[in-house]
C-alpha cells in the first residue's frame, strides 16, 4: 500500500511539472501590476457574488462594472511601460481580457435594472474569460 502511495505522489508530481500553457514574457513590473490586478478581481467577483446571493442585484451590477467591467479598464495607465501588462500580452490573450471586460458590463447593464432571473442566468460569463485566460497562459 505504501509503494502505491508513492507512485502516485510520483505521478501527480510529474502531471503538475508540466504545464502546457502559453508563456506570456512580461516585464517583472507588468507581471506584478498583472498579479496585484488578478488578486483584486477576486475580491470584487467574490463581493459581486456575495451581494447577488443577498439579493443586492443592483448593487452587484454597480460593483460589477466598477470594478471588473469596461469601466475598470486602463488601471495602468499611469504606470511606466514596463509596469503596463497589456502592451507586453500576446494579443489572443488580451483579447480574452477585452472580453471578460466586455461580458462583466453586459451582465451589470441586465443587473442594474434589478433583473436577478436575467442577471443570474448571465453571472456564469464573470469567470469564463478568467478560466480561458487562466487556463490558456501563465507569466512564469
């Protein structure tokens, strides 16, 4: 029993060495803009969840486009080059986050007027951008 426990943890450890996924080269300064952006996306996507599940529709709208949808684009502005992810994306994988942006704003337009069937039926399209971004790329 102990030597198939082994050989699975062999195994597995070998399955998670190889990772498949697109490397994206951004700058240091970019790669940590990227992660620092990616960590506050869930904290908003976990309060948009958390308003809708209180029944705060209108509520997880606002917070949704505020903070996830296009109106929360161009956060990098300011920063120097170097420190801006998007530039140093490959353009297939920016435009997977153009359009996370893009489907965060039409969920909010429908959660906005208070909708929750409707808003419900769109709040899968939050993360389906992440999971194909995430899923397709790595920046290390």
């Amino acid at each position: 029993m102990k030597a198939l426990i082994i050989a699975l943890l062999f195994m597995s450890t070998a399955v998670f060495a190889e990772d498949t996924r697109q490397l994206a080269k951004l700058p240091a300064p970019a790669q940590e803009s990227l992660r620092q952006e990616m960590l506050d996306n869930l904290v908003a996507v976990n309060e948009v969840l958390s308003l809708m599940a209180e029944g705060k529709v209108k509520e997880a709208g606002e917070a949704a486009e505020a903070k996830l949808g296009m109106s929360a684009m161009g956060k990098h502005r300011s920063k120097p080059f170097d420190a801006r992810p998007g530039p140093h994306m490959p353009p297939a994988m920016h435009g997977i986050g153009m359009d996370g942006h893009k489907a965060v704003s039409e969920f909010a337009a429908v959660a906005k007027t208070g909708d929750r069937d409707k808003a419900i039926a769109l709040l899968p399209n939050l993360t389906a951008a992440c999971v194909g971004c995430h899923f397709s790329y790595r920046t290390r």
